[in-house]
C-alpha cells in the first residue's frame, strides 16, 4: 500500500512538472504571436520588415532561462504568426525557410553564450548585460546575413531589396532583444527573489510614464521638422530611473518609452526609413540605459555586502572579546570565590550570633541590631562583587555613554583587586576625583583596565617576585584634550625583541595565554578613537598606557 502510494504522489508531481512547463510554453507562444501582431506595421514583398521585434525579444529571454528546446517556441510562434495571424502574400515553404533560420540563429547563440561565457539570467554584473547585448547584436548579424541568403537564392528579395531590408532587420531584432529580453529576465528574477514587489512604486513609475510621454509629444507629436534634435530629451528620465531604481528602474523606462514610441510613430504615419532613424536611436538609449542600471546595482550590491562584511566583522569581534573576558575571568574565579567566601562567611557568623542574641532572655537589641546591619553590609559587598562579574561577562553589543572616569576605574580595580590578592601583589589606584568624564562602552574600557592588570600580575607572579605592586595612574592632558591612563609594575618587563608585535593578534609571552588580551585593547581603543601602547618594557618599571580623547563629539 504506501508503495502504490508513493507511486501515485510520484506520477502527480511529474504531471505537475510536465504542466507547468507547457503552460509556460503556451504562454509566451501566446504572448510572441501578441507582439508580433502589435509590432507588424510595415511590409516588404510580403514580409515584415518593421525595425522592433518584441515577440523575438520574448523568445531569446526564454532560450536564456529555458535552453536551446525553447528555439522550437519561436518556430513555431513565427510559422503560426505569419501563415495565420499576420496574413501574408508569401508561400508557406519560404514561410517555414526563414522561421527555421531565424530559430536556428538565436538558438545557437544562446546556446554558444549559456556554454562558453555563462551569462548570469538574473543579469547582476555589467559582463552579463554586455553579453547579452552582444549576443543580441550576433544574433542580428547572423539572422540578416542568412535570411538574405536564403531570400535571394528562393529569388524573394534582390540585391536591391537586400540592401533596403538589412539596416532595419538588424536594428529591429537587437532594440527587441535589448528592450524586452532584460525586463522578462529581471521579472522572472524578482518573482524568485522579491515577489512581492514590483520594479518600481506605482506612482513613481507614473510620473516616469507622463515625462516620458510629454518628451515623446515634444519629438514627434508636435510635428515640428526638428524633432530628432529633441531625442535626447528621453535620456532624462531613463538615467534617472536607472540611477534610482538600478536595472530594474531602466528596463521599466525603457520599455515604456520603446512602446510607447512605436505606438506614436504608428499613428504618425511614418515609413520605415522614418522608423529605424528613431529606432537607431532608441537603440543608443537602451544601452546607456541598461549599462547605467547595471553599473548602479553592483554598486549597490557591492555596498551591501560591505555592510554585511563589517556586520559580521564586529559580530566576530564581539564574540573574541566575549572569549577574552570569560577567559580573563576564568583565571580570576578561585581568587573571586575567595573573595566572595569571606563576606559571606562573616555575615553567616555575624547571623547567627544575631540569632543567638534574639534567643537568650536578656536580649541586648542593640547588639542585635549592629550584627544584623554589619550581616547585611557583608551581604551587599559579595552581590555588589557578583554583580560587577556578572555585567562584566554578559554584555552584548557595545553600547556608548557618558563615563564617570575615576568610577569606571574603581569598579575595574575592584575586578582585579581579588586576583591580586590571592597572588600576594599589591593594587592601587591614583586618580583624581575631577577627571572629565568619557564618552565610550563603559564594559570595554574596563576590559582594557583589567587586561593591562591582569597582565601584570600574571608577569609579577610567574617571576617568583616578592612585593609585588600594581600602580594604575591617570591624568587629564590639555594639547591634545585627552585623558591617559597608565599601568605601571615592578615585574620582570619585556624584552625588547618582544615588544615590537606585543598587540598583534596571537601575540604572547605567556606559556599558556591566547595572545587575544593586547589584540583586543588595541582594538577597543581604536574603536574609541584612542590608542594604547608600551610606554617602558624596563624590568621594575614596566608601563602600559592607553589615551581616550576627550572631543568624539566632533568624530561623531
């Protein structure tokens, strides 16, 4: 059973498949007898030789997507066209001759541009768009000279003719392919990516129809005899739709001002040598067109993936610098349990001697009182030191406030004055009380604190020093207004082959560090508009120090 099952879902889906593809077929069958219909003004011994083929543009955007079998949809578009649509006085052999040449033409060049130059169909770079208009201009060359082959040798056309029919053959396959082929191919585009929108906002793509309509009024429907010299006038709202909207915006604007120069000139009567001077230029728009639209959306391609580039540059350099703190803290947690555990024991002791206090008879309150208050002073320093770890570790995007300089200092000394002590080194802090404050990530300037001091400690430890002492100074500077913190040890220093690449990443001296600590405050300060650096290296008065302008509101 699930087998039939299965074997009946199966059979579904292929004629799901196989009905899909026919009704795309169909339609742009349809929708090629449609336009050749519309587009078949002028006629030269039986055949249309009026310079704008839309349906042929319709079926080489399907030979792009579809392949080299979608040929056999322009076959038979034109053989359907031309013997029952458009009613020609031509045999029906010489009818089926340039159907199959005009099929076999754009058939090969689609082929060869699909296997030998891998056009992209969405056409997202400037080289896909030169190609398919090169392909078009091939197709066009390869069409004429064939098709006028074949009509000389059936004796159709003389040379005469051939000469009157090649310019407006040419001009007329290239402006279709160029017109039509890029708008089928950003629609289907825009259906796979974003189909809930269109190429352009409804009443901008208004306005650009009624400037393109009053510039068309001005070139031809005035019927003033300078009316080409007005051409230009159209380049207008083509650029700017192409600048505003990219590709999209000019295959839009193109192709309103294609149809609906077509349209004018039809009911103005003009002949075929009046249509390809306009066409000819048409087909110089069209280029400027797509290659300005083009040029636009790899700029704004390019631009987005700078962005997101940079986006997830500063996620991973969030999450390094969250390593960095977890790893700093890590080395710190038996020394902060220590320090925790204290308070915590005495407030357990100062409880219950409160208990012990409530329970006898004589119970002196007052005594009472001030162990229950001392408890709760004990209490409040271990949270106050839970907490500060705790900020410190989850913090997530960086985020920029005013920073009270000497409290961003106490706080960081705070951090660090459990490591020191469990390691037997001394801790202090010289800063006066009128710092100015800092404009930057409160968190990310104590990481650079605790990254310079805990360094210090470390080095002072691994050297076996006794009376180890940590100095953490920092002064206002008036030229430029800055304010420069310094750390200053009395370890073993470093050695001057060592401090040239101290902030690079993967840089340390330390047998078991990640060499991310320096890296990372080098980045910090960068990104505050500061900088740190090693101020000395000499055994007994090694000095960090790191700069924070105080004028980033002029940066900003």
């Amino acid at each position: 059973m699930p087998a039939r099952v299965l074997q009946r879902e199966w059979l579904q889906l292929h004629l799901s498949e196989h009905a899909s593809k026919w009704a795309v077929t169909v339609s742009y069958l349809a929708a090629y007898i449609i336009l050749e219909w519309v587009s078949f003004i002028h006629v030269h011994k039986g055949l249309p030789i009026t310079p704008w083929d839309p349906g042929l543009g319709a079926a080489f955007a399907l030979m792009i997507r579809g392949g080299p079998l979608s040929g056999l949809i322009l076959f038979a578009g034109m053989v359907v066209a031309e013997t029952l649509v458009l009613q020609n006085d031509v045999d029906w052999p010489i009818d089926i001759g340039v159907a199959a040449i005009t099929a076999l033409s754009y058939t090969s060049v689609a082929v060869l541009v699909q296997r030998y130059f891998r056009v992209d169909a969405d056409l997202t770079h400037l080289r896909d768009v030169l190609m398919l208009l090169a392909a078009g201009l091939a197709g066009a060359l390869l069409n004429t000279i064939l098709l006028s082959t074949f009509l000389l040798a059936v004796g159709q056309f003389n040379m005469r003719d051939v000469l009157q029919v090649a310019r407006p053959l040419l001009i007329g396959d290239t402006i279709g392919i160029a017109v039509v082929t890029p708008l089928l191919l950003r629609f289907r585009a825009r259906d796979r990516l974003e189909a809930h929108r269109l190429l352009l906002p409804v009443p901008e793509g208004a306005l650009y129809c009624c400037i393109i309509g009053a510039a068309l009024w001005l070139i031809i429907g005035s019927g003033e005899a300078h009316g080409f010299r007005l051409f230009y006038l159209l380049f207008v709202p083509v650029v700017i739709a192409a600048v505003r909207h990219g590709l999209d915006g000019a295959c839009f604007s193109l192709a309103v001002t294609q149809f609906s120069l077509i349209g004018l000139l039809h009911f103005s009567r003009y002949d075929a040598s009046e249509f390809t001077e306009f066409q000819t230029l048409a087909l110089v728009l069209t280029v400027t067109g797509l290659i300005v639209g083009v040029v636009v959306n790899e700029r704004k391609n390019s631009d987005r993936i700078a962005r997101d580039a940079q986006a997830h540059l500063v996620e991973r350099q969030a999450k390094v610098a969250q390593v960095a703190r977890v790893n700093l803290v890590s080395g710190m947690a038996s020394a902060l349990a220590h320090e925790i555990n204290q308070p915590l024991t005495a407030a357990r002791a100062l409880g219950r001697s409160a208990q012990h206090l409530l329970r006898t008879p004589a119970t002196d309150l007052s005594r009472a009182d001030n162990n229950l208050s001392a408890m709760l002073t004990h209490i409040d320093h271990a949270g106050d030191i839970v907490q500060r770890m705790r900020h410190f570790i989850r913090r997530g995007h960086p985020h920029v406030s005013t920073i009270n300089t000497r409290a961003m200092l106490e706080e960081a000394m705070t951090l660090a004055h459990a490591e020191a002590s469990a390691r037997q080194v001394r801790v202090d802090l010289d800063a006066p009380a009128d710092l100015p404050d800092l404009l930057g990530d409160r968190v990310q300037l104590e990481q650079v604190v605790l990254n310079l001091v805990h360094n210090a400690v470390d080095a002072i430890a691994a050297a076996g020093q006794s009376q180890g002492h940590v100095h953490v100074v920092a002064r206002r500077h008036s030229a430029p207004p800055r304010v420069e913190i310094g750390v200053l040890d009395n370890g073993p220093g470093i050695e001057s082959e060592l401090a040239g690449g101290l902030f690079d990443p993967l840089a340390t001296a330390k047998q078991d560090g990640l060499g991310l600590g320096l890296s990372i405050c080098a980045s910090i300060m960068e990104a505050h508009g500061g900088r740190v650096w090693l101020h000395s290296g000499e055994p007994g008065a090694t000095e960090f120090r790191f700069s924070m302008p105080l004028d980033r509101s002029r940066e900003r």
